[in-house]
C-alpha cells in the first residue's frame, strides 16, 4: 500500500466515531428461544432513524459520540447486560433451572469482568487506544 492510501485511511480513521452500540443474546431451550435485543446509544436522545443523528463540531466529527476504545467497553457492558438477561428470561420460563442459570450467569459476569479488564489495559497500554483504532 502506497503512502497516500495509507494516509488517505488514517484520515477516514480518525474521523469515525460510533453513536450507537447494538447487541442481541438468544437463549435456545426445549421451551423455545429466549432472545434478548438491546440498542444504547451515547450521550444523546438519537433515535433509531437516520436524521438528526450526530451534532458535528468544527472539525467535522461528531460532538457525541465515542471513540473505538469507548465503543469496546460499551459493547462489553451492554453484552453483559443482555447476555444475563436472555439467561434470567430463560430461567423464567424453565428452559433452564435455577441453579444451571445462576450458574451460566455467573461465568458470563466473569468472563466479561476479564474482558473489561483486557480492554481497559490495552487502552492504558496505548494498543487500540483512545486514538480511534
């Protein structure tokens, strides 16, 4: 790759920024699918449509809106959120017991918390920054 195609794609780079982080858990079980589908976005009221999406500052790039770093961690937290709680629906409706929920769900809050904890020592370390990679 050519130097100006490389600087063509850092300047794209640095300019993305996400609004809006999506995630979606399904729970199969004898009983049917527990699924669980949550949209969050930040900082702002956006809806899901596509106007009005993002206020821009002068530098064109989105006044309210995340980084990639920022972006990681919130996927992470809202995975968690939803991931939990298509196990809890599942345990409601007996396609899991009790004890194989509280089971699942304290190794999904586990394997989050290492992911977090990853995610927040690769940003310290400066890999996959707040630079926007």
């Amino acid at each position: 790759m050519d130097d100006k195609t490389k600087q063509r794609i850092r300047e794209i780079k640095e300019k993305l920024r996400v609004t809006k982080v999506v995630c979606t858990r399904s729970v199969k079980g004898a009983r049917g699918d527990n699924f669980v589908g949550w949209s969050c976005a930040w900082d702002t009221l956006q809806n899901d449509g596509t106007q009005d999406l993002e206020d821009v500052g002068e530098s064109g790039v989105p006044t309210q809106a995340m980084s990639f770093a920022d972006a990681r961690i919130a996927t992470c937290l809202l995975g968690m959120q939803v991931d939990v709680q298509a196990h809890r629906n599942a345990k409601s409706n007996g396609n899991l017991s009790p004890a194989q929920a509280d089971q699942l769900i304290d190794g999904i809050r586990k394997n989050y918390a290492r992911q977090l904890i990853d995610l927040l020592g690769e940003e310290e370390n400066g890999i996959n920054g707040k630079s926007g990679s």
